[in-house]
C-alpha cells in the first residue's frame, strides 16, 4: 500500500520541488517481486472458480518479476528492454504504483506521470478537452494547473478544432498525442513511458523527443520502455536487459542493446532449429507415400 | 501560488498493509481529497447518459413517470386493485427505488468498466463507486420535480412533511453506497455478480412494499402465517424506506373495523426504525469500505 507520506508544504524547506531535490534517488527498487495469481484471472466466474478448487494441484501463481533492484538517479533516462512478455511494462506499473509488490520495496520521491498505454484516453464518450480536465483530476494535479496548461497541451498535441470533439472520433495517432502532451506538460519529477514515443507521425516524433531531453536535461528521472533501439541508445544514459521477469544486465545503452539483439538473435535461431526438427517429425504428405 | 496537489506526491510500496483502522481512515482522506475528481466523473456520467438520447437527460423524469403509468394501468385496470391518487401512491415509491436500482446497477460495473484507466494510473479505485452513488443522487433529484408536479395535480396529500424526505435519502443513500462499494469489488473477481444483481433487485422490488403496502397485506387474512410473513418482509431496509417516504409524501390509508377507508396526509415517518437502519448503514459501510480497501491492490492485476 502506498502508505501516503503526504507531503504537505508548510516550510520552503519540505516543499515537494525540495524533497524532490535532496532524495539521491528518485526511484529506487529492492528486490522487487510480483506474483500473479492464476485463480482470478480476467473475468473469473464462480463455475471456473470452483473447478479450480475441486481440481487441486497445477500452477497456482507465477512471478512476473523477481528479485529487482535498480534504481535511477536525477538527470537519468533509463531505458528498459527485453523480449515480449519479460515483465517490462509489469515493471513500470509497478513503479507508477498502479500494481502493489508482493515482496520487496518500490520507493517513489516525487511527482509521477505516468503514459503506460499505447492510446491513453481517459473517457472514449467525452470531449478531448474534457479528458484532458479528467486525466488531471486522476492524476491529482490541481484543476487551476490544468485549466492553465489546457491552452499549450492542445497546441504540442496539435489536435486543433477536433479537441471538443469525442474522444471516440479521435484516430489513433491524435490519442497518442494527446496523451504523450499530458504527460509530459504537468511538469513531472518522474515520467514513465511505455512504447509511446514510437507513434505519431514523423514531426510529433521529433517533438516528443525534444520534451523528453528537456525534462532529462531538468534533472529529472524517465524510465522509458520501448522496442525501438533507436530511442534507447539516442537517449537514454543507462539500459537494463529483462528477461522472465529478472535483469539480466545493466549498464551502457549501447552495450545493453548490442547484447539484447544478439540474445534475440540466438532465441530466434533456436526456435527455427526447434521448428525444423518438428517439421521432420511430420508425416510425409500423402502424394509422396 | 501554491497549489495542493490531490494525490500523495511519494510513496513507498511494499507487500506491506495497514491495518483494518488505517485503511477506513485512507479510504476516508481518498474520498475527500479526490472530491474533484469524483464530481469531473458524476458529470462525466451526466453528459453521457443524456448525450446519446433525443430527449437527453429529460429521460429522468420520463423514465419513473412511464414505469408509473404501466403499473397504474397493470394495477388499476387488470388486477383491479387500487387505491386513492394510486399515481402517487405508487411514484413516492418508485421515485427512491429507481435511484437505488440503477445505482447499484451503475456501481456493479464501476470498477470493471474502468479497466484502462486503472491499468494506467494510479489513483484511489474507491472513487469510481462513489462517483456512480453520487450520480444517482443527481438521478434522483430530478424526480422530486414530477413528484412535485403530482403532489399538485392530487390536492390533499402534499403536508410540512415532505421535507423529511432529505433525511430519508440520507438513510438510503448510506445504504446504497454501502453495497455499491461491496459488489463493485467482489464484481472484479467474480463476474457473476453482474448478472446475478439484476435478478436479485427484481425480486427485491416485488418484495419491498412499493407495488403494495403492509397496511393492505393479504387483505386482511389475519392469521400467524400472514403475521410471520409481515414480520419478515418487515425486516427488509427498503420496507422502512419506502414506507417512510410513503408515510412523509402520500399519507396513510387505513382501513378500519368496518371496511371504511380513513385516509390521513403525509406524517412523520417511523423514525426509530430509520434511525436503526442508519447506524447499520453506517456499519455496513464501514465493513464495505474495508473489504474494498483489502481487494483494491489486487484490482490491476485481475482485470
């Protein structure tokens, strides 16, 4: 539980900005751990449940994370990669608070903004500007801030006459640059970015690049997941490697990459060598018997 | 200018959970801290519903006068049962059972239906079942204004006490949120829940005095089965509810030793009886807001 150490500024010295500013590590994680649990998974009804009890044995849980730690200083864009189904986008929620650890400690100094979905939108029925209000709101910032940064969020998202439109007409590049342009404009200590940066069109692109420099280059903290390598040796001042839920290694952008490119490219030359050895198993077609 | 901002600005996450006290207390400081948000998301409610019809958000007052009319017409002509200025015995009720119908019905789904937004942020889960109890208040305001309308058309009834009909749907209202908070999180882990509410409130509204009154139980067969049966129905939240709000906006009709009606305008309601359901209200609130509390963390990794 995010046991709240609500911050209420009440001398300079404890302001938000300055506990901010003295914390060494705005994130960091200690042998974090989370373990899914396979008896409630999406829409569970009462029959499947009670199979699952009359039917003991088998996979009860399974942990998508393990024994984590890292931990990201001021000014550092850390870039996260793996293969499919590593833990990498588990491990930004679990960063951003959105899923609790079930063992090990995920300690957060500062405001975070959080774009964790390829097409946020908050409300498909209501209007852009209404989701802009409403991401705000979610994400506790004051409404007289948003309604300030209304005007310069539709501007970066270039969204223009359609942001009183629903949100269900806009396409999907408008929605992913409105929620890059919200995420980035509340001014945050922390962004999190999940393979957001590689939508949009070429100047949006360019754009985001360019906000999210400046926010590395205000000392602040980004962790940026992504399957484009390009964003990860251009930006980002240290990568780790994770592979089923652990690191696997961690430093040097380029190092990491090099190293994840040559890990894919074994596991791919495996699974066509195991593919080929099924294939020879296969009955000859008929034709040929 | 400083700003205060709504949501705790650093945290420290660990399997770590406060106990039963310190999670009632969060929920509480959630709730009030996160006041915006749950008022941007009851408009949010607001605009929608009324956006994809043509009559819009008239349909609050359209949808309570209709059902009335079909059970007045259902009643009235085909059963031949009745009773005076049947249409506002049965709106008084009817009005405040709506409310807590779709409500509930709302609230069930809160949680599930936010599934992107609970995979995408962090932020109180509590909020979205109290933003749809909330929402069925503005629901339920709306309706005062055709309850207003009848109590005009039907001279005789409108008395001082309609005004106990705010301290009645406070009543209600705790009630409601108590079993939005329960099903809306029992909800994401068993999707049945869903479909077995329907059900369960369609009986609930034959079995709640609202199509009927106890004054008028079984036609008067006095004998200990329909005695056992009145005392059980009589146990139901919505029996004192919507008598209480019968009693304060229709009046009573009783019909004494010699079949003759005695007809009386709107009176205090039973106050001791809605005086007890308040504190287990309040209880059941309490106990609901606890076991949310205790189901949350898991909520982003089951939907």
């Amino acid at each position: 539980m995010p046991t709240a150490v609500a911050a209420p500024a009440l001398t300079p010295d404890d302001s938000d900005a300055a506990r901010f500013a003295r914390t060494t590590f705005p994130i960091d994680v200690r042998e974090l751990g989370v373990q899914y649990s396979l008896r409630f998974t999406r829409k569970t009804t009462f029959r499947t449940s009670f199979a699952r009890l009359l039917r003991p044995g088998g996979q009860r849980a399974f942990w998508a994370l393990r024994n984590v730690s890292f931990r990201v200083r001021h000014g550092e864009a850390l870039g996260v990669i793996g293969p499919n189904g590593a833990g990498k986008s588990t491990l930004l929620q679990a960063v951003a608070g959105i899923i609790q650890p079930s063992e090990g400690v995920v300690e957060v100094t500062g405001h975070i903004s959080a774009m964790l979905h390829l097409q946020a939108g908050f409300d498909q029925d209501l209007s852009g500007r209404d989701n802009i209000m409403l991401a705000g709101a979610l994400m506790g910032i004051d409404h007289r801030v948003m309604e300030e940064r209304e005007g310069s969020i539709i501007d970066f998202a270039d969204i223009g006459m359609h942001i009183d439109q629903p949100l269900k007409t806009f396409s999907m590049g408008m929605r992913a640059r409105l929620g890059f342009a919200i995420a980035t404009a509340v001014d945050p200590d922390i962004l999190l970015l999940d393979e957001v940066v590689s939508t949009g069109d070429e100047v949006f692109r360019a754009k985001s690049k360019v906000r999210v420099h400046q926010i590395v280059s205000a000392a602040k903290a980004v962790v940026l997941v992504t399957h484009d390598m390009n964003w990860i040796t251009e930006f980002c001042t240290r990568a780790i490697l994770l592979e089923r839920g652990g690191i696997v290694a961690e430093g040097d952008p380029a190092t990491i990459v090099t190293m994840h490119v040559e890990r894919s490219e074994q596991r791919r030359r495996e699974k066509e060598a195991e593919t080929a050895r099924i294939m020879a198993m296969a009955p000859p077609k008929p034709s040929e018997a | 200018m400083q700003f205060v901002h709504e949501a705790p600005v650093s945290f420290r996450s660990s399997a770590l959970r406060p106990g039963p006290l310190g999670l009632v207390a969060q929920a509480v400081r959630e709730v009030w801290s996160r006041r915006r948000l749950i008022q941007y998301l009851v408009r949010a409610d607001v605009k929608k519903k009324g956006s994809d019809t043509l009559l819009g958000n008239l349909w609050w007052v359209i949808d309570p006068l209709l059902q009335m009319v079909v059970y007045v017409v259902l009643f009235s002509i085909i059963f031949r049962r009745s009773q005076p200025d049947f249409p506002l015995f049965l709106f008084a009720a009817i009005l405040p059972w709506k409310w807590f119908g779709s409500s509930i019905g709302d609230a069930v789904t809160s949680v599930v239906s936010q599934e992107r937004l609970i995979k995408q942020i962090q932020f109180p889960k509590i909020v979205l079942p109290v933003a749809s109890v909330a929402a069925g208040v503005v629901n339920f305001a709306f309706g005062q204004i055709v309850l207003l309308g009848l109590l005009l058309l039907m001279p005789g009834h409108l008395s001082i006490h309609v005004l106990w009909i705010p301290v009645i749907a406070a009543v209600q209202f705790l009630f409601t949120l108590a079993l939005a908070l329960l099903t809306s999180a029992v909800n994401v882990f068993y999707r049945d829940v869903g479909n077995l509410t329907r059900h369960v409130l369609l009986l609930w509204f034959y079995l709640s005095p609202a199509l009927w009154s106890f004054e008028r139980f079984a036609d008067g067969q006095n004998n200990d089965v329909t005695r056992l049966g009145v005392a059980i129905l009589r146990l139901n939240p919505f029996a004192i509810l919507l008598d209480a709000y019968r009693t304060a906006i229709y009046g009573r009709v009783v019909t004494g030793a010699d079949g003759s009606d005695t007809f009386t305008p709107g009176q205090v309601p039973d106050l001791l009886a809605l005086g007890i359901l308040a504190l287990i209200s309040l209880a059941l609130v309490a106990g609901a807001t606890l076991l949310f509390k205790r189901l949350e963390p898991a909520f982003a990794k089951v939907l």
